[in-house]
C-alpha cells in the first residue's frame, strides 16, 4: 500500500478547506485530495490551522512516517507532497527524517525559504517550480547543492502561466509527475 501526505498551502490555514484568493482564484483542497487518492494510495491530509507550530507539525508527521515504517510500509511507498508552505514543511520533515521518502515540493523556493531555512534533505525529491510563479518560483538548485543527504534531487519547471496558483488545483503539469513518483519509477 502507498501513503501520501499532503501539506496543503498557508491560505487553509487562514481560510479553512473553501479557501479563495483573490489573485489565484479558488484554492481546490478537496480536489487535490480526490486525485490523489485515484492513486490507489493512502491519503494522510490534516488541515492546519492558523495557531499551527511549523516545527511541531513537521515533526508530527515525521513521527507519522516512523510509524507507518514500523508497521513494515517501506518507505518508498510513503510520499510526502507539500504545497507552498506544506513544501517548505516537507523541506523539514526531509531534514528531520533520514528514511529514504519521496518528497514532492511544489511552489516551495522562495526568498523567505531561502533566508530562513538550512535544510540539508534525505530521501528521494522532486522540486517543482512555476515559470511564472512570483511568490515561490525559484529554482530548487541551492537546496539540491545543500542536500548532501538526498538519496536523489531532481527539479521540474513547468509553465502554466498560472502563477503560485498552479498548486491551487489537480493541474496535470504537477500531478502527472508526482503519480510518478508515487507510484514509483519503474
């Protein structure tokens, strides 16, 4: 059985699951959800809220994935795909737990990320980022020179046009490379 944990964006936290934003339009949480459950995997997906500690969530889910692992899930089969500020919790949970899990990051390297954080990653990720993306568009090299610890590190640049939004729904430019991974890359 695979499992994906999905770390949503900062805008649920703010304005629950029916998030809109003015710029990016609706923020499609439960879409999302039900496409990646088509997977055939196990979806974990908490909703944050606003008084939600970063560090203490990430390393709950990390504890999360221990688990699943002692009950025998190899961790292969585990995927975390975080979103925006999920990413950048996803960047975290990768730093913290050294188990060989597939990471997702979509729309995570930003400026902010870049100067707060010294994450050096474990595990098997993809960073996916948006041409058009002024929030969190960057490239994920400077993470993928820091992660000495990565099993593997590769990035994907798509090009919606859409912005920050292209996290904001099922759009196929991410969701098609992240059912690879999932699934595995045989």
């Amino acid at each position: 059985m695979k499992h994906i944990f999905y770390l949503h964006g900062m805008i649920i936290e703010i304005q629950g699951i029916n998030a809109v934003s003015p710029q990016f339009g609706a923020y499609e949480y439960t879409s999302i959800i039900d496409s990646l459950k088509a997977t055939g995997a196990e979806v974990h997906a908490e909703v944050r809220t606003e008084n939600t500690e970063f560090y203490e969530f990430g390393k709950k889910i990390s504890k999360e994935i221990d688990a699943l692992i002692s009950k025998g899930v190899t961790p292969e089969d585990i995927t975390v795909i975080g979103a925006s500020k999920g990413g950048m919790i996803a960047m975290y949970i990768s730093d913290l737990n050294t188990n060989n899990v597939n990471y997702v990051l979509l729309g995570s390297s930003s400026e902010y990320s870049l100067k707060t954080f010294d994450f050096n990653m474990h595990g098997n990720i993809l960073g996916i980022y948006e041409k058009s993306d002024t929030v969190a568009g960057n490239n994920y090299q400077h993470w993928i020179d820091k992660s000495t610890n990565a099993t593997s590190f590769e990035q994907l640049q798509i090009n919606t046009g859409l912005g920050h939004g292209f996290l904001y729904t099922p759009n196929k430019a991410w969701l098609d490379p992240a059912r690879k991974i999932i699934m595995g890359k045989d």
